[in-house]
C-alpha cells in the first residue's frame, strides 16, 4: 500500500521552487525562504507565476512527486509528471474500454452509483445531526428522488441515458444545498452551481476542491498504471485528465463538499478570505488558501473504514485504494468495480 505522504503548496505568486540535493529549496527574490525533503512529499501544488527549475521538476517526475501548476487565483493549468507506471498491456485493455460504449458504461454506472448514493448519504447525515435548522421536508424529499435513481443507474446500458440520470440526480442534489448550509452569514448564500468563472464565495470554494481533488485522482491512477486521460464517461478532449473526472465523481460528495460545508459551517471561512472581481467572479485571495490547504491537508490525514477493504485508512488514501480497484477490475482481477460508498 502506498504511503499517504505531505503535499508541499506554494501560496505565493513569486515563489520560485529549485533543486538542492535532495531538497526543494523555496527562493523568493533570490533569498532562500524554506527547504523541504524530497522524500517526505507526494505532490507539489505551485500558484505561483515564477514556477519551477527543470531540474526540479525532473527530479520529481524521477520519484513519481506529482505537479500541479496553478494560476495565483487558482485556476488549473497544467500537471506535470514522468513516465507511465505499470504494464502496456493494462493500458491497452484500458483503451480497448473506453472504445466500447457498452464496456464503459459497466464501469461509468458503478461511478454515478456512488455519486448517487454519496450525495444521498450526505443528505441524510444533515437530517440526522440538523433536522431541527434545516428544512427536513425538503431533504427528505430529495433523498427519496435520489434512491429512486440508484437502481435505474445500475441497470443502464446506455451512456447518454447514464449521463441523463446523473444530471439529474446533480440538480436535485445541489437544489438543497443551502440547506446544507448551516452558516447564517450572507456571505454563504447558495442558489445553485455555477463555475467558469464561480460567482459566488460557496461555488469558489467548491471549484477549488474539486480542481485539488483532481490532481489526487490523476496522481492515483498514473501510480497505479492508468492513462488519466482516457476516462470512461468524461469522453476523450485533448488536456483533459477524462478518467480522474470519471473516479471522482462518486468522491465529489464526501471528500469536497461535505469538506466544504465543514469549512462554511464551522465559520472556518470568512469574506474577507475571498476576492470579488467587477465581472462578479469570485475566487479565494492567498490567506483563503492558506486556511483552505491547512484544513486539507488535516482532512487528509483522519482515518476511516473502506467500506469494501474493511480497512481503516486515512481520506488522503481514497483516491489510490479506488485508482487500483480500477486497474484490478480492468485486469480481470474483480467482477465489477466497486465504488467508495460513504458510511
């Protein structure tokens, strides 16, 4: 089993990350600020504008330390990484999948089940510890909904109607969200899901844990000897990580949104830890960040009960126990994928 190991985020717009050793050296206006262990790190997060030596980079890409470059505001640009792990033979049974829409659909509804079943779950944990300060009615109302979806998911063929389901199942999901929201400010008022640009403090912080938990999902799968980018029910688009997008779907519920509303509801975030721009984007400013990436990385590190390993591991772990189900299910080794089924 992989070790869960730290996560190194460069905050600053003008932090420039080189190689020393067997260190990463932070430098900002050629003085040096920190430095870190390469072997105490699993993945370096980067928004800054000054970026990373070559040498750095190469050295990360040598030991499997995954890259992510963002934009200061957080917008995702790109990921970096070295050369595929695992077999040439997983990867073209894998391609072989996803050219068969019937194939993939076997592995897409396992997906959206667990999306489905997760969102419900969330649900229900609201009525359970909140009934009396939110509107039980109305999340009892969208818990039956969601249930009515889980058996016609399972039992879909086609991915189009898969597709169908799943929106629906998403809209009914985020109509209660509010709901959700325990926090009384106006600061977190929720009427919906947008994003590109997010439009509101709620949504902004939504947009940047799932860009956060995609780089995890990518970073699983190629450990595990998957091509992130030929998913099963994302479809193939040039720079899209298509498969991290299929496997967390069933974690968007448990591992950003309930983290989210956990931030929202213990008054974590302020406003003053957003920035709103004149075409009304809103995006976290650098001391959001900081708290955001304090509190995920500590998320990160509480354990809990794999509902189909019977293990305890820390949530960090989820993504690379799903990534490698995958590949197990995709080597013939399981007869179905099981997705993460919150509990």
């Amino acid at each position: 089993m992989r070790k869960l190991l730290n996560t190194l985020y460069a905050l600053s717009e003008d932090i420039y990350l080189s190689l020393d050793g067997e260190n990463i050296v932070a430098n900002k206006e050629k003085q040096e600020l920190a430095r870190y262990p390469l072997h105490t790190l699993q993945n370096i997060v980067s928004f800054s504008y000054a970026g990373l030596s070559p040498a750095l980079m190469g050295a990360c890409a040598s030991r499997n330390i995954g890259i992510a470059l963002c934009s200061p505001r957080g917008k995702f640009l790109a990921r970096i990484c070295g050369s595929s792990n695992g077999n040439v033979l997983l990867r073209r049974q894998q391609y072989r999948i996803a050219d068969d829409p019937q194939q993939s659909c076997q592995i897409a509804r396992c997906m959206i089940f667990g999306k489905l079943y997760n969102c419900r779950w969330s649900i229900e944990r609201t009525r359970r510890d909140h009934g009396m300060r939110a509107d039980s009615l109305r999340l009892a109302a969208v818990s039956a909904q969601l249930k009515e979806l889980l058996p016609k998911v399972l039992a879909e063929t086609s991915l189009d109607t898969l597709r169908g389901l799943e929106g629906n199942g998403a809209n009914a999901y985020f109509s209660i969200m509010d709901q959700l929201i325990l926090n009384s400010s106006d600061t977190f008022r929720f009427s919906g899901r947008n994003r590109r640009p997010p439009l509101d403090p709620v949504n902004a912080l939504l947009s940047f844990a799932y860009s956060m938990l995609a780089h995890d999902c990518a970073s699983a799968l190629e450990t595990h000897g998957l091509d992130a980018y030929a998913g099963f029910l994302h479809r193939d688009r040039p720079g899209r990580t298509s498969l991290a997008l299929d496997i967390m779907e069933e974690l968007r519920p448990c591992m950003a949104d309930r983290f989210v509303l956990t931030l929202i509801n213990n008054r974590v975030m302020q406003e003053s830890d957003f920035i709103r721009q004149q075409s009304g984007a809103v995006f976290l400013n650098d001391a959001g960040r900081r708290k955001f990436f304090k509190h995920w990385q500590e998320k990160k590190q509480e354990t809990l009960m794999h509902p189909y390993l019977a293990e305890k591991l820390p949530w960090g772990m989820i993504p690379y126990v799903q990534a490698q189900l995958l590949a197990r299910y995709i080597r013939s080794d399981l007869d179905a994928y099981p997705p993460f089924l919150w509990k």
